[in-house]
C-alpha cells in the first residue's frame, strides 16, 4: 500500500552520558538496531521512511570546546559504523563554548552532525551579536554548507524529530542547555501533499455551496480530516512498536512538513480563493492550518505546527523571488504557526567586507535573532532560526548551494 506522504525521519533519542567509548558505542549500537526494526516495521507498511536520526545531549554535557569537538566525531564515526548517518549532539546555552567558536570547531571534525544554540530567557543584545558572529563566522569557514546542520533554538522543548534543534531529554535547568533524561523514539513526517489534497477538497466544497460556505472553516475541517486520516494509522503503529520493541514512543511532529518536488505549500494555499500566497490572507490560513494540527486526537511532541523552510519549498522559493514573503513577513507568519525562520538564504559577512558593511549584517543578524526571541518567549512557543548566510552575497543574487537537501533563489535581505 502506498500513502500520498512520507516519514521523514525516526528519531532516536537517548539522555545516556556514557564516560567512555566503549559504553557510546552500546548506546549507538543499541538505538541503531532499534531504528533498524522501526523502519522495516513502516517499510513494510507501505511508507516511505527517508532516514533514521540518533538524537543526544552529548553538547549539554561538554565542559570545553575540546570536550565538545572530541565528542562529535567520536560519535559522529560510531553513528556511521552502526549505519546510521543522521546524528544531533543537542543543544548547549554555554557563553563560553559560543566564544570559542564550538559551532564552527564542530563543523570542521563532522560531516552528518547537527546541533544548536539554546537561547534562553535572560539573554540580550550581547548574546545575540555573539550568535550572529557564530552563524557568520561558521558559514565564511564552510561556504555555507555547515549552517545547514546548526540552528538557534529558542523555547524549544526536547523532543523535537527534526533537525538541527532536536536534543534528547526533558526540562532541565538552563545550565544543562535544556535536556535531560527522557528516553525513547519520536515521528516526523514530510506532508505538504496532505495539505494540498485537503484544500482541493475544500475549494470544491465551497464551490458546491456557490460560495456560502466559509471557506476557512472547511479548509480547517477538511484538513483536520485529511491529516487525522493519514496519522491515526502512524501512531498506532509506532505504539505497536514501542510495546513490541519496549522502546518509550515520545510522540510525533504532526507538522506540515514540505517535500522538494510539488505540491507545494503555497500552491495549496492559493487553491482556496484567498490570493497569492505571501499578501492578506496567508495569516489566516496559517491559523487555520495550525488549529486543524493542534485538534488532532494524537499524542504530539516537537513543533506540530507549519513549517515553511524557504529553500526547501519550490513555492516557497518562488514567493520570496518574486517578492511576495520577506524576513520579515515569515516572522509574521510564526506568530500563529510553524518554526520560525528555516533555511532562509541572507548577506554573508566575511573578514574581507568593509568595516561598516560587515558591521551592518552582523547587527541586522543580532536584531533578527532578538525578534525571534521575543515572539517564542512573549507567546510561549517553540521557533528556531537556521539561516544560510552566503559569504559576501547580496540581497537579490541568487545563491548556488550544492545540497540535495536545497532550492536555490534569491538571497533574501536581513533588513
């Protein structure tokens, strides 16, 4: 049987801070059979299952810079050995760690590790103008390429499927960077086709009643249908295979998640008569698209809201070329749904640039992360910023990423 969506990721996770490398190498072994069962469990479900992810705290726990290095490619090289090429370090809201440069140390020793920053409610201007010359520094050693696995988490709880702001545990204080001990697997899926089918069915349901029908209470209705439909099954059988595998089932990351190739998300959304997508109308829609997530009878973790990552998106890609979605306006959009702001092509700043223009990126990048602060902390949710800054590219160039993983279009400006 073939379903209209994909599993993109069974996630992992593990709180387990083993002193050595032999107990890393049972832990990872340990959680790498386990992703091994769960994914022919949903294979031979008809689902496609994209990858499996092993998700740590190991980050929170590092003490130095040197600790932090030498633990990523310990367990970056065990992942690897145990099949498993997908792996999250977690999250550290260390200062010291930040000024050292640990994102970018991480980055050199690795090739298929993420891991994030976690902001927390205290932090200020000081801290956001560090993590802006994290991002930029990181992204003028790498051409880039490394900003794909590192993001700001801002309230962001663990348990979080998704990468690069995953991190493995449960409340802790801030000095452990947010993780803590929980154990278990966690589901995401890759879903933007759900959303079309469900609008299409919403824009002939209106047309049906010749236009009496509200059309933002059928498109909830019929997504809240279409997404109950196509999850329901999921997570009856990820409790199957907690119950089978004695494995914690965490939850799963019901949002809507956009593939590279069509539909895409702002197709969707144009199917229901309310514009293009990027001007009015694209708030409403979104609430509505996270009312329907949110009224699901499903055990959530994660986001489980819209996500709308720019570069993975042709539509979305197409919007912000054309003008239509800024920065600014997805944050907009964040505060009534999804992530915040993900894969968004911005300027680079680079040693070579004029002091003042250099300047002027870095304050851009710190404000940005301010705003982002304020929105997930003021109304009390999770968002996260992963920005791919081009190291002396301009606003309006078009950027020439070589990902599988990425649309290329326009950089978009911070301002």
């Amino acid at each position: 049987m073939e379903h209209a969506f994909r599993i993109r990721t069974i996630s992992f996770f593990t709180p387990a801070l083993p002193d050595d490398e032999a107990g890393w190498r049972a832990e990872i072994e340990q959680a790498a059979a386990f992703l091994k069962q769960a994914q022919a469990l949903f294979e031979q479900h008809g689902y496609e299952v994209q990858t499996v992810r092993i998700i740590t705290r190991a980050l929170s726990a590092a003490a130095t810079t040197e600790e932090a290095v030498a633990t990523a490619a310990q367990l970056e090289r065990l992942c690897l050995a145990a099949g498993v090429s997908f792996l999250n370090l977690g999250a550290t809201c260390s200062e010291p760690l930040l000024r050292e440069g640990v994102f970018q140390r991480i980055s050199e020793v690795t090739s298929h590790t993420s891991c994030s920053f976690s902001w927390q409610r205290d932090m200020g201007q000081q801290q956001a103008r560090q993590l802006a010359g994290a991002i930029h520094g990181l992204a003028e050693a790498t051409g880039g390429a490394g900003n794909f696995r590192f993001g700001v988490a801002f309230n962001c709880p663990p348990g979080i499927p998704y990468f690069p702001v995953g991190c493995a545990g449960g409340p802790a204080p801030a000095e452990d960077g947010g993780c803590s001990t929980a154990r278990g697997f966690a589901i995401g899926t890759e879903n933007s086709a759900l959303l079309h089918r469900a609008f299409e069915a919403a824009a002939a349901e209106v047309a049906a009643s010749g236009g009496a029908a509200n059309v933002l209470d059928v498109a909830q209705g019929c997504l809240r249908r279409v997404l109950a439909s196509a999850l329901q099954p999921v997570e009856a059988l990820a409790q199957q295979l907690s119950t089978s595998a004695r494995q914690a089932y965490l939850g799963i990351d019901a949002s809507l998640a956009p593939a590279l190739e069509p539909p895409s998300i702002p197709a969707a959304y144009e199917l229901l008569g309310l514009g293009r997508f990027g001007g009015a109308g694209t708030l409403a829609i979104s609430e509505r698209i996270t009312a329907a997530i949110k009224s699901l009878s499903l055990k959530f973790t994660g986001f489980s809201g819209l996500m709308l990552p720019v570069c993975e998106d042709a539509g979305l890609v197409a919007a912000a070329n054309e003008g239509r979605i800024s920065i600014g306006s997805l944050l907009h959009f964040s505060a009534v749904c999804g992530v915040g702001l993900d894969t968004v092509p911005v300027p680079g700043a680079t040693q070579q640039q004029p002091a003042g223009e250099r300047e002027a990126v870095l304050n851009a990048t710190a404000s940005l992360l301010l705003d982002t602060a304020a929105l997930a902390f003021r109304l009390n949710k999770p968002l996260s910023v992963r920005l791919l800054p081009v190291p002396g590219g301009r606003a309006g160039e078009v950027t020439a990423f070589d990902s599988p993983y990425l649309i290329n279009g326009r950089i978009l400006p911070l301002d």
